[in-house]
C-alpha cells in the first residue's frame, strides 16, 4: 500500500518543438456526443484557420467509431478513434491513458475539452501526465500577435477577466458547454480517420457496479434559470416555481438564504458561494440583488426581475424590471405559458 | 487471510485518510471593490474552503467506522494555520501546512505536485479525499492532478459513500447525465461533491482540542528529499497571467414594467429562444 510519485508529470516523454494542430477531445455521452464537442470543434476550428493548421479529435469510448462522420462535417480534419471494450467504464485514469497514446500520436499544439464531470474529471490527469497547463472554464481563445495561445478566464468572483498564457506545450483548457457556436455543418464533408491499435487499449482500476441515467441538467448548462429569493414566503411555493420552470424547459436556482434555510439543494444556489451562471435568460422571483447573487449571474444574456421594491439593487442591473407580486406573475405566466404549449401540441 | 486478520482489527491504526484541504477568503467577510470589481483580500481571514468541509466530514466518518487518522493537509500562507485548526476541531487527527515562499505563485500543477509529494512523504496512505473545488480558484483540478502524479485511480463527483472497508471503496459518482456506482480499490482518491456529507458542527472538546493542537509546518526543504524543488510554486507553474481586462459591464435596458406587461415580455423572450 505504498504509494510513490510515479513518473507521470514529469513531461520528459513529451516532443515540444513539433507540436501542431488543435485537439479537441470529444464528450461522449450515453454513446452519443455532447453538445459542447461540437461547440469545441467550432472554435478549434476558427483557431486553427487562423494559425493556418488543422483540427484533430480524440474520440476514444466503446463503439464510437462511427461518430467520426459528425465531427468530420463539423470541422474535424483528423479523427484519432481508441474503440476499446475497456472503455465502457468511464474510469478517468483508463481514459487518460487512451487520451495520452492519441497525444503521443497527434502532438497537438493545444487541447480542448468540455468542463462537463467527464472532462473536468480527465483533464487534470492528462495534464499532470504531461506536466502541463490546464486552464479551467475559458471564456475564449485566441492566438496573439506574437503566436502565443491565450486562454481568457474570468478570474476570482469579479468582474476580471484574466488572460492566461501557457509556457509549455500543448497548451490545454476546459470549456464549458455553451460557451462557444458549432460551426454550420457541412454535409459530406470528410477527412482522415486514423484507427489506434487494439493493443493500446488501457486496462482500469475501476469497475461500475450500476448505471442510473437521469435528466435534470447542471444548473450552470441551463438557457433559462428562473431564480427564487427570499420575495418567496414558503417552502411550499417552490413546487408553483417548479412547475412553471418544468413548461418553459428552465432549471430552478436559489439565493442564499433559501438554501441556508434548507428550502433548496446547495447545487442549485447562485452566487459567488455557489454558481456562477450565465443563461440566455435569467429570471429573478423576489431576489433583491446583492452583491453576492449579481457576481453569480450579472453575465447572463438578459436578465429579468420581478420584485415588490422598485429600489431594489437588481431593478438597476434588470433588463425588464417588472414592479409586483411575484405570485401573481408566477400565475400569469403558468397560465400564458400552458395555453400556447398545448395550442401547439 | 490477510484481509481477515485486517478486519479482525490488527492493523486498523494504521488506516491512514488523508484530506485535501484549500484555506480561502471567508466568502461571508470578503467585501469587494466597487471600482476594480474586484474582492479585497487583504485582511480577509482564511476558512476551510466551504466544497472541503464534506471531504473532512466524510473522512473522519471513514475513521469512525474502520480506524486510523485523518490527516488534514493544506497548501497556503502562514495564516492558513486558522482554517487547519478548524479542521482539528471538526475530526480531525493531524494537520499539516505546507507553507513556505517558495510554494507561492503555484498554479494547480504546481500546488498538485506539492500536495503529492506531501503524501509521499506521509507514505502508507489508504484514502485521499478532496473536495469538488475550491471557492475562489473555482477549477476543480487538484485531486485529479494528485492522483495522477501518485499513480492512483481516483473517482470524481463522489456524491454518496455507500460502503467501505480496507480494500475497495463503492461510491456513486454524479457525472451530470447519469450517477454511477464505482468499486474503486483502495488507496485511491475521490473527489467529493457538498452532498457526500452533512459537515458536524465542531463540539467545545474539539474546539479546546484544536487550540492545544499543534499544526505542523513543512517548508519547501522538508519535500526536498524525495521531491523537485523546483516544480514547486510559481517556478513550477506552467501557466501564467498574461493580462488582466476589466471588461465593460453589460448595458442593461432597465425597462420597468408591471406584472401584465412582464408576462407579455417573457413569453416573447422566451418564443425568440424557441422554448415555447
């Protein structure tokens, strides 16, 4: 049971000077690629025309080769596939090893991957593997004038933004999903697929004893967050929230306070000391607006607030600050939103 | 038959759980700079990191259940010592900072690599857990990097512990789409979710327990024999910050309306965006 520094991380196996291209590591989920694969190729695309070279994917799982065609029609040159039975298990480790011979292979210049819990579980071991930097939730990417690759983060609960530069290579951030457009897809459009060696295949430690799948999306993938406040008078009336969220497809956030008294899990509570969100649509039912609450969704594409107090801090920062009860606009909108549902249905 | 001389108690002292653990700004004391837009840190007192209390809940469970010692480790300035303390008092056996100038400027490879070869240094560790990120970095990359550089496998997103004992952990991990439960063999390192524990308030024993305690410092040179000193810190950090922006903020249209004119205006926001 001895444990010793192995000798990943210490980067000697690694070619830097011949690095080229932009990886993207693609997402599967339950066998299908996630959405923000697709929104990765779509940057690593604009990067790599704008560094004139070419895109790659690591697309590594169990029966996943034929995913290949998607990815090539959204931009993809190269597919390096890793289809191995082992890979049926998402264990971190097995699939970083996968990861790792696709990199030995491709030497990619800079990788990315999606901040979903798959890649925010495998980036780190990649880049600890290869002793290099890892960039966590990039807002952006770009190559500047001198050629280097920048990785635009926001940076501590504020409203600055900082602009990380990699000193080796290859250069490796997480994305969160949503962040960047795919690009139009091309129908027909191919490129190179090259098959690893079954022999590389990676034995893991782990073993899954069962699967549950569910539904409900991490409030921070959500296009519309309707977000309760302590306007809310009972622990009761979040079930009118949540119906009203379950019509309009809108993940339920907390402030705060409605968390601290138990009247919402802690994985839904927005703000600086939860998430930090940034929906299309953030809507805000008896929130005041404080300081901690606005760091979490002051980037939100349009923000809409329903409040008693038209001098409450969030009416300044709204841009549709609607002035009354928040019952009964969760009622209005219940019955607007159900009527035009079932007229299209 | 070393398995059952094991669970026959011969050995269970030795279960060493080590806790990651990150000492941040007090979310609830930070005050932020209108201007800058950004919090003020000086002065600000350094707390258990809020995503560690589960880890050091969870850790100390494990002991109360199979033994041994928790063993809290920190990376952080001097006066992260406070933040250890409060770790002692909540379960905890022993608490380690790792402090020294040149740990400072550290990226997470950087701060990786000084939390692992801690634990090498340790030796015989059974357990590592880490809590699912820090409030402040907010990047959730130490424990993966940890228990690369220490060849272990490791679970993220551990939101349940459902069973263990000296040889193999089962743990269902939340990986957003679907929860899966893992056997992962021990030693290994998970990575835990706020939901994996319901963190105790410390008790006025462990509370005097923790003032009498003493926190152990380990500088850079107390790793030197079996680590590179020169991975450590801002040396060891690949990454660095190039620029910082300011950008604008958001011109919002601040378009006062009353409850009618609202429930006109969402629903056209909302048919824009398709979801209706």
């Amino acid at each position: 049971m001895s444990i010793s520094l192995s000798k990943a991380g210490t980067g000697d196996n690694m070619d830097v000077e011949t690095r080229e291209g932009i990886m993207v590591i693609a997402d599967i989920e339950n066998g299908t690629l996630h959405r923000s694969t697709l929104e990765l190729l779509g940057k690593a695309r604009e990067l790599a025309d704008s560094r004139k070279t070419s895109v790659s994917v690591a697309l590594a799982g169990n029966n996943v080769g034929e995913l290949k065609q998607v990815l090539f029609e959204h931009g993809a040159d190269r597919v390096y596939i890793m289809d191995c039975e082992e890979l049926g298990t998402f264990d971190p480790a097995t699939y970083k090893e996968a990861y790792i011979s696709i990199i030995k292979e491709a030497k990619p210049e800079v990788i990315l991957i999606s901040a979903t819990h798959r890649g925010r579980s495998i980036a780190p071991r990649i880049a600890a593997h290869l002793a290099t930097g890892l960039t966590a939730d990039c807002t952006d990417l770009y190559f500047d004038e001198k050629g280097n690759f920048i990785q635009v983060r926001p940076a501590y609960a504020g409203n600055i933004y900082a602009h990380i530069l990699s000193r080796t290579k290859p250069a490796m951030s997480t994305v969160r999903p949503g962040v960047f457009k795919p690009i139009q897809r091309i129908p027909g459009r191919t490129g190179e697929a090259v098959v690893m060696p079954k022999t590389l295949c990676p034995r893991g430690a782990l073993r899954t004893i069962s699967k549950t799948h569910r539904e409900i999306a991490s409030i921070t993938e959500a296009k519309v967050i309707i977000t309760v406040g302590r306007g809310l008078r009972r622990k009761e009336d979040i079930e009118l929230v949540k119906k009203l969220a379950r019509i309009i497809g809108a993940s339920v956030g907390a402030t705060r306070p409605l968390v601290d008294m138990g009247w919402m899990p802690k994985e839904n509570q927005v703000g600086y000391s939860g998430n930090i969100v940034k929906p299309r649509i953030y809507i805000g039912l008896g929130v005041s607006g404080s300081p901690m609450h606005v760091i979490g969704m002051k980037d939100s594409e349009i923000i809409v607030s329903v409040n008693k107090d038209p001098n409450a801090p969030i009416v300044n920062i709204s841009d549709y600050a609607i002035i009354g009860d928040l019952y009964e606009f969760i009622e209005k909108l219940t019955k607007e939103t159900e009527r035009l549902k079932s007229k299209i249905s | 038959m070393q398995k059952n001389q094991v669970a026959a108690g011969c050995d269970y002292v030795n279960f060493r759980i080590v806790v990651l653990m990150k000492p941040t700004p007090d979310p609830d004391k930070v005050r932020f700079d209108a201007e800058k837009g950004t919090i003020i840190r000086e002065g600000v007192e350094l707390i258990i990191n809020p995503y560690d209390l589960p880890a050091i809940e969870l850790a100390v469970q494990v002991k109360e259940k199979l033994g041994g010692e928790v063993i809290v480790i920190s990376m952080a300035p001097p006066q992260g010592e406070e933040a250890l303390r409060d770790a002692i008092a909540r379960g905890a056996d022993r608490a380690i900072l790792l402090t020294d100038r040149r740990f400072a400027g550290a990226d997470t490879l950087a701060t990786s690599y000084a939390l692992a070869s801690a634990i090498r240094k340790l030796g015989n560790v059974n357990l590592v857990i880490g809590g699912e990120k820090s409030i402040d970095g907010d990047t959730a990359q130490v424990p993966g990097e940890v228990a690369e550089m220490l060849g272990l496998p490791h679970v993220s997103y551990v939101s349940r512990l459902i069973d263990i004992d000296y040889s193999r952990a089962i743990v269902e991990s939340d990986l957003e789409s679907e929860v899966v439960t893992y056997e992962a063999p021990l030693p290994c390192v998970l990575q835990v979710t706020l939901n994996v524990a319901k963190p105790r308030i410390p008790t006025i024993k462990g509370k005097l327990q923790a003032r009498k305690a003493i926190v152990e410092k380990w500088s850079a040179d107390a790793l030197a024999d079996i680590a590179d000193i020169n991975r450590f810190g801002i040396k060891g950090s690949p990454t660095m910050v190039y620029r910082v922006v300011i950008p604008k903020e958001k011109e919002r249209k601040r378009i006062i309306l009353d409850t009618e004119q609202g429930v006109k205006a969402v629903v056209d926001l909302l048919m824009k965006e398709g979801l209706l």
